[in-house]
C-alpha cells in the first residue's frame, strides 16, 4: 500500500500532504524533513526510487514540484510512477494546464481530487474521465448549495432590517 | 458585529502568507489569523466556518499548531449541507490521526452519512472511514460497509470496497464476513469496482488463509478470463494509457493470481497461457507496459514452476538489465535477487553485468547491485569478484564504503579458498578503508593469521609494508601492531620467505620505530595504544638490545591520564626491571588460537566439535567441521613415554603462560621435559587441527565451556568478542585469548593430572581478573578409576554473577558426573565462592591409550 503522498517543491516547502498509515504530528514533520534532504539533493539522471527506512519512495519531478509516494518493499514501482502521472494528469485537465500556484491556492480541490484517486493507500479508479465527471458532480452541489444559501440570506437580511 | 469576524478570505490570506519576506513576519500573519479563527470558534460562527476550516489547513500544511480547530472539524461534519461536510471530512482527514481520542466523536456522523440519501455524501463518509478509522470505529461501522458493498452506484462500491480493506487490516476477525461480497465483486465489469474488488480479495487473501482457499476455488477461472479480455480488448479511449488498456487492472490482477498460484500448482496451471500472453504480448517501449511485465515476471517467479515460463522470465530480465533507463534496471535488480532462488544459473551469466551496476553513479542501483553479487558469489568466482570489488573500494564514495567493506569482508571471509588469499585480501581492505572494518573482522583476522603457521614471516612483513603507507586505518594499525609484537623476529630475521616475497630489511630498532609511531600518534585511540605497549613488551623479550629503549617509550606513559595506559605502562615497566627471569617464558609466542573456539562463539553457541583439519580450506562460518585430530589423545600419547612428566610440563607451562607463578605447585611431578616440550604439548593441544602430528583418534572433545551469563565475562577477556562495559577492562585484547583455549584445554588436563599422578596438588584451574577456578582432587581409596574433583568458583570483578553454571566435557573414555553446584549467585570481589564436585570415572585407567 501506499503509506503517504507528498507534494514538494524545490525550496523544500510542503504542498500537499496525505497519510494513510498512523504518524504523529511530529513524526510526519521528522519525515518530511528526512526526505526532503533525500529527494531534493538527488540529480536528474538518477532512477526515481529510493530506499528510506525499509521502505521504498517512489518521486517524479513536474516543473518544481516533486510527487513523492511511499510505498512497501514488495510493491511495484513502476505501476506507482504511473499512478502519479495518472494524477498530474487528472490535476491537469481539472485546472486546465495545471501548476504550482494552482495547487496552492486550490490545496482544498487538490485534496479533493487525490481523494477519489485513493483511499486507504490503493488505487480507486483507473479512468480519468470517472474521476473528472464525480469531482464535477461535487463542485456542482456545492454551487448549487452556495446559491441557495446566499438566497436564503438575502431574504432573511432583508427581512430582518 | 466584529469587524474581523467576516475575515479575509481564503485567498486573500495566503497571498499575504507568500508575500512575507522573512519567517518572523510570516509567524506575525498567521497569529493574527489563527487569533482571528479562535475569536470566531468561541463565538460559534456559523458563516465562516467553513472558510476558518480552509485556512485552518493551510496554516496547518505550514507547518503550525492547529489543535484547536478539531472540534470544528466534527461541527462541520454535523451540519447538513454538502460543501460543510465536504471541507469538515478533509479537515478531519488532515488535522487529525488515528490516534487521537477526538475521533471517537465522529463515529455517530459516520453512520449517519453512511445511510445518507445522497450519494456523494455516502462517498464522503466512506473516504473519510477509510483513511484514518481506528479499530474500535472499524468495528462498529463493519455491517454498514459491508451493506454499502452491494449498493447500486458502483461509485460507491468501490468505495466501500477499499474501506473495508481498512477495516479488515484493523480488525482481521471480521475478514470472515467480506468474503463473499468480494468474491461477488470480481464478477463486475466496472473498471472501478473491479480494481478495488481485487486489492479486496488479495488482502483478504493476505489475512485469512479460509479466504485464499476460498478465492482460489471459486474465482481463479473467471479473473483469468478477465485478465484474458482486458488483455485482448480493443482501443478503448477511456482506459487507455500509452497504447494498453488499463495498466492498473493488469497490474492488479498479475498480484492476485500470484498470490492464488503460490504453492498451489493446480491453480499455477490455470494461468499459465496468460502469463505467456502478457509476457509475449506486451509491448515494453513505455512505463506502462514495462510495469505489466515487471509484475508478469514476478508472478511467474513466484507461482509453481513451469520450465518454459521461467524461461521468457529470465529473457526478461535481461532484457530490462540492459536497459539505459534507470529505473528499470533498478527494477531489473530487484528481480533478479528473487530469481536467484530459483534459477542461480541464469542470473550467473549476468554476472558482469551486475558488477558494472555496482559501480553506477546512482547510489540505489548500486545498493540493489552490491547486494545481487553477495548472493551470486561461489567458489568458483570469489576471486576474481573480489578484486573488482577492491578495487571499487578505493574510488567508491564514503556513505558506500562502509556498505562495500563490510559485503567484501564477510565473502572473503565465507569463500576463501586459501589462507594466503584470506590474508591478502583483508590486507588491503584494510589499508583502504580500515576504519568501516568492524571488530570481529579483524579479530577473526587475528585469528587466521595465527593458525597459519607458515605464513606468520609473509604476513608480518607484509603488515609491516602496509603499515609504512596507511597509518591513518584504524584496524590496520591493530593488526599491525599485534603481529609486529608477535613476530618481530621473523621481520627482522626475514624467516620464513615466500617466492612471491622480495627481500626487505628491517631492523630491531625499526620495528621499534613503527610500534612508537602507534603510541605516539594522538588520532589513534585507546585500544590501539594499549595493543602498542603489549607489543612492545613482547619486542623487548625478543629483542633484548632494544630493551632500554622499550623501557623508555614506556615510561612515558606511566602519567598517562587514561587509565588503561597507565596500569599497563606501571606493570610492564615493573616485568623490565624486576622480573627479568620469567620475562621470555611470560611473552613465548602465543599459542595459536583456537579458529573452531572463536567462530562458535561467533555465532553464539555452544559449539560442539573441534576445528578444521590441515589444509582443508578453512571456513569460519560454522564452527562445526571435520571431526580432527584430539589433542586430548597426543597429551596422552606423549604420557604414555612418562607417566609423570608431561603433565606437569603441561601444567607448568599452563601456569607460565598465565602468568601465574606456581613454581612450587607443580615441582613435585619431577618434570624434566625443557618448557619446549610444553610447548609443543600445548600447541598441540591447542593448534587443533593445525600442527602436523595429527594422530586421528575418534574421541571428539568437547569444549569446556562456560554458560551464556557467564559469557560475558569471558568473552570480555579474550577481547575476541566486543570489548564491552565491564569496568575493569584491565586486560588487553590480545593477550588473554590463551586463558581462553586455556580453559578449553583444562578440562582433561586435570582429569589427566591425578590419574596418573601420586600426588594431587589443587590446581588452580582458570584464572583471570574477574574469575578464579579451583580443583581440589582426591581419589576414594580402592577406586582408582573415580576421582573426585571439588571445583571452587571465584569472583574477582565487581559485578555479581548472577546465573552462574559451569560445565564441563571430557573425551569418550572418560565418565563425568557433575553434582549441582552450591548455587547460582556468585558474590563480587571474591565475597564468596560457589562450590561444585565432579566424579570422573577414567574407562582406560592404567591401560595403553
């Protein structure tokens, strides 16, 4: 299973974080300052796995943000790099040419999307067009709600005034 | 209204958090955020809450404390409408951890929006479950999870099909109940429902061996037929990804036919066209298709063998090996290490291929490769492995290094086929990199080095080389130091020389030379000195024209503020002036040391059988080999010439070797073999296996031991083991290794002593600082074959002993009965002593051996 996502750029400042096995507070920050020291000091020709405490990290660099999965030692790693490109992809076509100041001032949608890519540490839902079309029916609820509740509000300061 | 309860906005905050030059400013804006968030939760906002919940997060993702909006959290969740569950899950799922009590709380939401209306709503809920619940939420929402399995959205279903992965690695009990649910999964045709009804059936199979029976009955037949479709399905837009339909799917049944096909061959068969298939068939040009193969490969390792699969797997592979990209020879590597199990011969002929990747600038290749040639070493290719593995040693990077010594030090160790290679072998390690050269490599050096007769005047010589050059390695200078100490003589006299050798002259005074510089430098630390001014000593015995200047060098150190040093210049210095007369006998040569001993003690047990025979290759690995000569049955032999004689001399020279001058004790046998002869009855005894008059007897000794708590002690004397924390670690590493094939000697020596003697002096049977063994014999009158023998055990170091057992072994003609002992707890500092009798019934008494 996948143990943790992390989304980093290349100052070593965390965007995204998601874990789906048990690490307190002060071991995620421990963590995530060790693999930051790994990860962003490697070079690029390198291969994009790297062993770290037993387990295996699997990175991929987009422009400056590196998607950093943890995963077990018996899992397979290149099926991982394709789970990140299925991500980026799907961020991608989401916000239309995504990058990395999408992911910081959208942090929410972007958690909402990796959501229904994983639960659990496993793979959800190998279609991109699935995900896109379920994160679209979510968005519109959540207008729709604004809508009617800024309707409600008005009508309810008008009556009040 | 408070002006700042309406806040900035989401955005509009974390424009001001980038805009912050530096890190105080940046703490300045979030304090008045957080303040802000805090006056707003006080006063139970309704409107904001769930913008306050987003900046909670960000501030969060900074890396801030942000305890205090987890009540929010729970509150959004319970509100009704969609966007405030939305953001208060996501705020549950990163503010909070499985471990926090806090969840408990939402376990009431959960159920409610488990059985919500609304769909998405039931997905929220399900996500949420799936990612962080704890065992007690696991159990009790288990039925509404397994109910929402069968729901009619496949949204849902999948949903709920990953959350009860969760739950099932929770709580394995309720695995039981998801099985047939899972299994009716794997029947969809949904790509969603289909990818996470495998991963559910595989951990199912993981945690309950009723699943996998289960799994493997029913449903092997139709995921191969599913695998068989996706496999051959056409070009469909929604799933394709470079070319293949669905990877994932691929990918994930690959896994679970492997794990339904390990150890079953039955099952192994049903799969085997696909297997061919998609090994054949996939195209490798991009990472997609690469990772179907990667996991075809190692399925088809795994599963029950059918040669001709084995065979594409192996093809593979070399065809991944020997791809420029990186992360598939990384992956290349990782699968070779399992196809070694099952096929050593195909992955030898990659051989040289792995060793280039040994060498690869990137640092997990060459881990994963390092590790593969450990595994692929033999015989037959030590050699030439090892010298590329040398020589890489000397150009490798430091955080490598330490990894690469401690592989080349541990083959050279198991696959050496000849002593003279062992040796120079570890030679260079050593001078290269020394210093990751851990302690019992280079005692085990010692070890060898001292049974290899033969060798002492090539490898002093050649220590003495390396020793010129590479003073900065640590162990190196050990070694060095010791066999100087050892064998000067043989340096200065060059005894001993090899064709391979050229002639070098070194005098006393050199050898001196070099022992000073170990003293001197001040890089080299306590153990390395304390070695130094042993061997010191020794040279000045050996070398009598240099004894003044000795005396010297060691006097300096008599104010030396480590203790060690100080103790042992004090004492020395003492042996030079005063007692000149036992000086040569104290510092012989030392006998050679028992390898079987060490290795078994190595490998932390009691080992049973005496060390190799001449000229086997020598394998340290298991201290159990060939069955050798007893050199029980030569002190024996050599009593059987005199009766008297040769026990005493043993005894005597026991004693001279100890350090212990009992003189008068052992007088009476009347000896009068010289101590050479002692010598050689010693080394006899004690080179086991080594010394050419093997006379082969079938009586296997074993070994007088001591118990695993009373090892500690021990192990600490012969300095063999890891110095450990024994305060008084008056005694240096070198030198008492003799007490303790002593030890291992003296078991028969004082049964022998009154069988055949008149006279039974009490011998002191072991001594050392921080233990004192005492044998009292005496025979019953008209028994001549019993004796008796009261055994009084000693503490002379500070600590208690506490669970002290002592035992004994004799060879085959003689009976040993032990009583038990008077008790278990030996008091510290010679307070008290334990008692112990023995009988021994000596078969042969009186008779020719």
């Amino acid at each position: 299973m996948i143990h943790f996502v992390l989304l980093i750029s290349r100052q070593g400042k965390v965007r995204l974080t998601k874990w789906y096995s048990p690490y307190s507070q002060k071991e995620r920050t421990k963590v995530i300052r060790e693999l930051s020291g790994v990860i962003l000091t490697r070079g690029p020709k390198l291969c994009n796995f790297v062993e770290w405490r037993g387990f295996k990290v699997v990175y991929k660099r987009y422009a400056s943000l590196y998607f950093c999965m943890c995963i077990d030692q018996d899992d397979n790693e290149l099926e991982i790099l394709e789970i990140i490109h299925h991500y980026v992809e799907i961020l991608d076509r989401y916000f239309g040419s995504v990058c990395e100041l999408d992911l910081i001032f959208n942090f929410h949608k972007a958690y909402y999307i990796l959501d229904e890519l994983l639960i659990a540490g496993e793979l959800q839902e190998s279609s991109k067009k699935t995900v896109a079309r379920l994160i679209a029916a979510q968005d519109s609820l959540v207008e729709t709600a604004k809508e009617q509740a800024s309707s409600i509000s008005n009508i309810i300061a008008q009556a009040t005034k | 209204m408070n002006p700042f309860s309406s806040g900035t906005r989401l955005r509009d905050m974390i424009r001001a958090i980038r805009a912050c030059k530096t890190a105080a400013e940046e703490r300045a804006v979030v304090r008045k955020e957080c303040a802000a968030i805090r006056a707003a939760i006080n006063e139970n906002d309704q409107d904001y809450r769930h913008r306050n919940l987003a900046k909670l997060m960000f501030i969060h993702m900074l890396g801030y404390p942000t305890h205090f909006g987890q009540m929010e959290c729970l509150k959004l969740i319970a509100s009704a409408g969609f966007p405030e569950k939305r953001i208060g899950y996501l705020g549950l799922m990163l503010l909070l951890d499985e471990r926090q009590e806090v969840l408990m709380l939402v376990t009431n939401s959960l159920k409610q929006d488990l059985n919500h209306s609304n769909q998405y709503i039931v997905g929220l809920a399900l996500c949420a479950l799936g990612n962080i619940c704890s065992a007690e939420m696991a159990r009790d929402l288990a039925p509404e999870v397994e109910r929402l399995l069968q729901f009619r959205d496949p949204n849902v279903r999948k949903k709920a099909a990953l959350c009860s992965i969760r739950i099932i690695k929770k709580v394995p009990d309720l695995a039981e109940n998801f099985i047939n649910p899972a299994s009716s999964l794997l029947k969809e045709k949904h790509h969603g429902v289909l990818i996470t009804g495998v991963q559910l059936c595989m951990d199912l199979c993981k945690v309950s061996s009723e699943a996998l029976e289960y799994v493997r009955k029913k449903c092997i037949e139709g995921l191969v037929k599913t695998l068989r479709d996706i496999a051959n399905s056409p070009y469909s837009p929604e799933y394709d990804i470079a070319g293949i339909t669905d990877p994932f799917l691929h990918i994930r049944l690959l896994k679970l036919l492997r794990i339904l096909g390990q150890g079953d061959a039955d099952a192994s068969d049903c799969m085997n066209d696909i297997l061919a298939q998609v090994a054949t068939k996939t195209e490798s040009k991009k990472n997609a298709g690469n990772a179907i193969l990667y996991e075809c490969v190692e399925t088809i390792m795994s599963i029950e063998d059918n040669g001709g699969l084995r065979v594409l797997a192996i093809n593979i592979l070399g065809r991944f090996l020997s791809n420029r990209d990186n992360n598939i020879r990384y992956v290349a590597l990782n699968m070779l290490m399992k196809a070694i199990v099952v096929d050593a011969q195909a992955v030898q002929r990659h051989r040289a291929t792995i060793l280039e990747c040994v060498k690869d600038s990137d640092a997990s290749i060459r881990k994963r490769a390092l590790e593969l040639v450990y595994l692929l070493v033999n015989e037959s290719n030590v050699k030439p492995l090892t010298k590329e593995l040398i020589e890489y040693l000397e150009v490798s990077d430091q955080e490598f290094k330490g990894d690469l010594t401690a592989k080349i030090c541990s083959l050279v160790e198991k696959f050496s086929p000849e002593k003279i290679w062992y040796i120079d072998q570890m030679l260079k390690v050593l001078s290269e990199a020394g210093n990751f050269v851990k302690d019992e490599v280079w005692h085990a050096l010692i070890v060898v080095i001292s049974n290899a007769s033969d060798l002492h005047g090539y490898t002093v010589r050649a220590l003495y080389r390396a020793f010129q050059t590479s003073t900065e390695q640590e162990s190196l200078v050990r070694v060095a130091v010791w066999c100087i100490g050892e064998y000067g003589d043989m340096l200065v006299n060059n005894v001993g020389m090899l064709d391979i050798e050229e002639p070098i002259t070194v005098t006393e005074s050199d050898t001196v030379d070099a022992v000073e510089v170990a003293i001197k430098r001040h890089t080299l630390d306590l153990t390395t000195k304390a070695m130094a001014l042993i061997a010191l000593l020794k040279l000045s015995s050996r070398f009598p024209s240099c004894s003044e200047r000795i005396k010297d060098i060691i006097v300096q150190n008599k104010r030396s503020l480590m203790l060690e040093l100080q103790q042992r210049s004090i004492e020395f210095n003492c042996i030079l002036q005063k007692h000149q007369n036992i000086r040569s006998a104290l510092l012989e040569r030392m006998p050679v040391l028992d390898e079987a001993t060490f290795s078994g003690r190595r490998a932390g047990s009691l080992h049973t059988a005496i060390s190799t025979s001449t000229g086997a290759p020598h394998n340290l690995q298991n201290g159990i080999a060939k069955p050798a000569a007893a050199p029980i049955a030569d002190l024996l032999d050599l009593s059987s010439d005199d009766a008297a004689a040769p026990s005493s001399s043993g005894g005597d020279f026991l004693m001279d070797l100890l350090g212990v001058d009992l003189s008068p004790a052992s007088a009476p046998s009347g000896t009068s073999q010289p101590p050479k002869a002692g010598t050689d009855v010693l080394l006899d005894l004690l080179s086991i296996g080594t010394s050419p008059p093997a006379q082969s007897s079938s009586s296997a000794s074993d070994i007088l031991s001591s118990s695993q708590d009373n090892k500690a002690p021990l192990a600490n004397l012969n300095g063999l083991a890891s110095l450990s924390s024994l305060p008084a670690n008056a005694t240096s590493p070198a030198s008492p290794v003799p007490m303790m094939d002593l030890l291992d000697g003296l078991g028969p020596i004082p049964q022998k002593h009154e069988e055949n003697g008149p006279a039974y002096p009490s011998l002191v049977a072991y001594e050392s600082s921080s233990l004192r063994m005492t044998f009292n014999f005496s025979k019953q009158p008209g028994n001549p074959q019993m004796t008796l023998i009261q055994a009084t055990f000693t503490n002379l170091s500070p600590n208690v002993y506490n669970d002290f057992l002592f035992q004994a072994a004799v060879p085959k003609f003689l009976q040993l009965h032990l009583d038990p002992a008077s008790s278990n707890t030996l008091p510290a500092s010679g307070n008290g002593s334990i008692t112990q009798n023995l009988k021994v019934t000596n078969s042969q008494q009186g008779k020719e051996p």
